[in-house]
C-alpha cells in the first residue's frame, strides 16, 4: 500500500465512453484527471458526451487533458482544424518574424477554442525543447533550433490558447532534444550540465516570468551530471523547476514508457513521482493492471 495525495493522479480510459469498472476507478479520490487519446475519439458528439460522463463522475470535476501539438502529435482529426507541426511556425519565423508570431497567436487560438468546446481543461503543449538535430521523437514538433525564436512564438501561441481559457503545459523539462533515443522505448541520458542547459532552461524561465506558464511537464530523461534519477523522478530537479519557475504545476510524463522500466514497479514508480514532488503523475494504457495497482494506493488530504 501506498499513500498519495488526493487528486494526485491522472490516467486514460480505454474506448469512446466509460465502462462501468472505469466510471468506479475514477471515482477514486487520488485521480484528480483523465488524459484522451486517439483512441477516444470517433465524432463530436462522442467527444462530448464522453467528456460530459467524465467531469459527472466527481465535484470538483476531474481534470481533462490532451496532447493536441498539431503534426504527428494531434489526437483529434476529424471534425477539427488540421493544425501542422510547429517547426512550420520556425519556418515562417525565419522568413517574416511579424506574419509567424501572427500565426502563433492563431494557432493556439484555434486549439484553444475548439479544444475548450468539449470542456478539455488542458493541452499538453507546446514542445519547448530546442531542435538540436539529434531527436526524432521530437524533430518537427519543436519550434525551432533558436532558444530565442521558441520564446516568442510560443509566448504568442500560449497566448493564443489562454484568450480561450486554455491552460498550457510545457515539455517535456528541461529537454528531450539531447538524446537520440526516445524514452517511450528505453532509458535515455544527456551528458549536459546545468550550464550546458541554461538555453534550454531559459526558455522555460522567461515564459513562467510572462506569466504564461503555469505547468510543465516532466521528462523521463536522466542528466548524470546532475542527478542518477530522471528527471520525473529527480528530487534535485523538482527543487530547480520551485527555484527557478516558482510555483508551477508539475507533470510527470507518462509512468509506463520503458525510458523508466529499471526503475520500480508501478507502485514504486508512483510514489517516487510524487515523493519527488510531482504535482500529479501520468499513467496510460495499463488496462489489465490498473484496477489492482490502484486498490494498492491509498488518498490522503493534504
């Protein structure tokens, strides 16, 4: 048995609506959220009352999250804006700064609005990482290879978002881009030390100043100069992100990627999240094992 705040929690459900075994597992009271995937969508109106038996299942209502980047990365396709990958906006940046931060604001104006129709309370996006050439997982998601273009057209494609009543989340901290190897598949490290990632950092530090960021999420990355940990699991780096961003909300990515397999069972994985100072720690497509690893996690008020 483990001990986990209240609402701690966020995990996906498995079709285009609620079973009635996932309708009493989120009525749990460490899951504070429910993250959609492609997988849970076949039309508008599915969407909707699919979102609707969710926020019914608990007041305060369970938080509803998507990876809606756009490019690769856009769960919804049909029946919403075809929205193309970000390095498309570092494209227009290089040749008209003015027309691509336009285009920025739009985008996330766009997401924001057709995302928040269906009560989607946040997007995880946009990909903050510098493109250093190395990551294919994250290659045209990233806005750009400039630290300083990445911050302003993501200032104005979160703003765009948050003139919907959108919240943002920034990812995946401090960086996925210095590894060539994807952490949905198998550990992964970067070399760099903090100095070598004050870059990476800043980006992160000037939209937090602006007052644009509000979460970040996670990566499972390990930094060896700096912790033996991930990064999600890292208590050195949950200690950066309060020192440097202040009180941002802070997501895990995703426990069940292999990037974290040599580090626990899911219980042990859970814990260590939220010891480490996770605010809420994701967990997908553990369908035959999350109503028995659940009975092991134990709510607490804090």
């Amino acid at each position: 048995m483990i001990q986990v705040p209240n609402n701690s929690i966020m995990i996906d459900v498995e079709g285009f609506k609620l079973s009635q075994q996932e309708k009493i597992l989120l009525s749990h009271d460490a899951i504070g959220g429910v993250i959609l995937f492609t997988r849970n969508y076949e039309s508008l109106e599915q969407l909707h009352r699919l979102c609707q038996e969710i926020k019914a299942i608990k007041s305060p209502s369970l938080v509803i999250a998507v990876d809606h980047e756009g490019g690769r990365v856009q769960r919804f396709q049909q029946g919403f804006s075809k929205i193309p990958a970000m390095r498309s906006l570092g494209k227009m940046f290089d040749q008209n700064q003015d027309l691509a931060l336009q285009l920025a604001f739009a985008t996330g104006n766009i997401i924001g609005y057709e995302l928040s129709k269906f009560h989607i309370d946040l997007n995880f996006s946009p990909v903050l990482d510098i493109d250093l050439g190395q990551s294919e997982i994250i290659a045209d998601r990233s806005f750009h290879r400039s630290s300083r273009a990445i911050k302003d057209l993501c200032h104005y494609f979160i703003g765009g978002l948050k003139a919907q009543g959108m919240s943002a989340v920034g990812k995946h901290y401090p960086s996925h881009a210095g590894t060539t190897i994807d952490t949905h598949l198998d550990m992964a490290k970067d070399d760099r030390d903090f100095e070598q990632l004050e870059e990476d950092l800043s980006i992160y530090k000037y939209l937090s100043s602006a007052e644009l960021l509000n979460a970040v999420m996670l990566s499972h990355v390990i930094f060896p100069k700096i912790d033996d940990a991930p990064v999600s699991l890292s208590m050195p780096w949950i200690q950066k992100i309060h020192d440097s961003l202040g009180p941002v909300f802070k997501f895990s990515d995703d426990l069940t990627m292999k990037g974290l397999s040599h580090f626990g069972s899911m219980l042990d994985l859970i814990k260590k999240s939220i010891q480490a100072g996770n605010d809420m720690a994701i967990i997908c497509n553990q369908y035959e094992n999350r109503f028995h690893f659940m009975n092991e996690v134990e709510a607490l008020d804090t």
